[in-house]
C-alpha cells in the first residue's frame, strides 16, 4: 500500500491457504510495517493497518521499530533488536566493550586472525554445514533465495561480503552485511565450530566497528530474542531497539471463531 507519492509504503508479502490471502514474515526481513520519508501522523499509520483487513483473512508480522500506533484491534507483543551508534572514534566505541568482549577479541588478535572477501557460496556451505543442520525449515529453496538477495545486493552496492581466516587461510567466519538508509545489518552470519572456539565472529563485528567509526551510520545487529544471543551484541556496547510483532485472525464474526476453532481441533 502507498500513501500519495510514496511518502509512505507498507509491504504486504502474502501466501495462500485455500485460496484465501495471508500475511506473512518472509526469511531475511526482519521488520516490514509501515516505511516513511517523514514522520506521519498516528491516524495515518492506523489506516494502513486497518486497510489489511479488507484484503488478508490472517496477519503474522514484525513491524519496524518507527511503528508506534495503537494497534488495538491486533495481537501484539515487542521483539528486541540490538544496535550500535557509529558516531564516535572507535576508541571510544571500544572502551564500552564488555570485559568478555574485549577478552575474545585479544584472543582473536593472539590467533593472527585475517580478514578477507570471501564467495557466496563459500558463506552458505559455511552456514550449511553449521548451524544449517540445525534448522530443517532452511531447505534448498531458502539458501537459494537468500542467494538472488546477495548477488542483487552486491550488484545495486548495498552490501558487503566479508570473512576471517586463520593465518593459513582456514575460513572460520562469514557474514553478509546489508547497507542502506544508513544502517549495516549484520543479515546472515556463520561460524563454524573452529571459528567459535577463536572468537572469529567477535573479531569480525569488531572489524566492521573499525572500518565504520566516527561515519554516523548505524550497526544493526539483527537480533536477537535468544538470551545468549543478544548477550553476545550487548557487549559490544549495543543498545536494545523494541519492535512489535502482530498477529491477528481478520475474518469477520463468526468466521473468525470457526476459523479458530478449526485450527485448535487440528491442534
């Protein structure tokens, strides 16, 4: 949906059941909602959610983090993102390092670690041959999907492929960093057993602070709601960024409650 011209849009990535039109979370985004140059009114921004239920029987999605509204005919609850201001020397960004951070990270400098480019590829069969075998939802299908996204990335020169290896050119850690509108976000990172041991992943997010410092661009952790997880982004002196995730049955009464019911018998 957009509002006049393009002062604000709101993608709506749907999927069919019955023929019948749902809203979705794709892989790879991790916030949708409503997008806007300037601020908009509260009004304005309850009308995009109210149109939804005149063409979607189902919503489930994560907003962005500009989305306040009242929101009150949905489910909601608040996701947590974490974030690092790159506006000052990296000294100074530095010194807000946990202790532990900063302890893996002399780890990592001890190893000799490098950083270099690295393949698309080279960064999926990372993924795939680590956490990937965890996640049976992550078919053929996904990483190639995640694969157009790189390469039209790379090719528009929104984002950065970057990797470490060990001073005999093992790689230990990748990840896929998505530029734009004056973030990087760390989209896809992967580790592999060896990397985790050397803190691999810590030396390459400290890279990228490196690099960035003083810029005034923003560093987007992605995540995450896995305590260990945002642990990890917490010490590197990132902030917490509270988004809404809604979710609502939009059918009128009473197929609503039928729809409801249908879903907790097969339950």
């Amino acid at each position: 949906m957009v509002l006049g011209d393009y002062e604000a849009v709101m993608p709506l990535p749907y999927k069919k059941r019955y023929g019948l039109r749902i809203l979705y979370q794709p892989f790879f985004a991790q916030q949708l909602g409503v997008f806007y140059k300037k601020p908009i009114k509260s009004e304005t921004e309850e009308a995009f959610f109210a149109q939804i239920g005149t063409r979607y029987i189902e919503a489930h999605q994560y907003l962005n983090a500009s989305n306040a509204g009242k929101l009150a005919s949905w489910q909601k609850s608040s996701r947590v993102n974490y974030i690092l201001f790159l506006n000052e020397a990296y000294e100074n960004v530095r010194s807000r390092y946990s202790k532990n951070t900063r302890r893996n990270l002399r780890k990592s400098e001890r190893l000799g670690l490098q950083l270099a480019a690295l393949e698309i590829d080279q960064l999926l069969d990372l993924f795939r041959n680590s956490k990937g075998k965890e996640l049976d939802h992550f078919t053929d299908e996904v990483y190639q999907r995640l694969r157009r996204l790189i390469v039209l990335c790379l090719q528009e020169g929104k984002g950065e492929l970057k990797a470490v290896y060990t001073s005999d050119g093992s790689l230990l850690a990748g990840a896929f960093f998505l530029c734009s509108h004056g973030r990087i976000i760390d989209l896809f990172p992967a580790s592999s057993d060896q990397g985790r041991d050397a803190a691999a992943m810590t030396y390459l997010l400290d890279q990228q602070i490196q690099m960035h410092a003083d810029t005034g661009l923003l560093l987007d952790f992605e995540g995450s709601m896995v305590p260990g997880v945002a642990r990890f982004y917490r010490g590197f002196g990132a902030e917490v960024e509270t988004y809404w995730q809604i979710s609502g049955n939009l059918l009128p009464w009473p197929l609503n409650r039928l729809k409801d019911w249908f879903s907790s018998s097969k339950a």
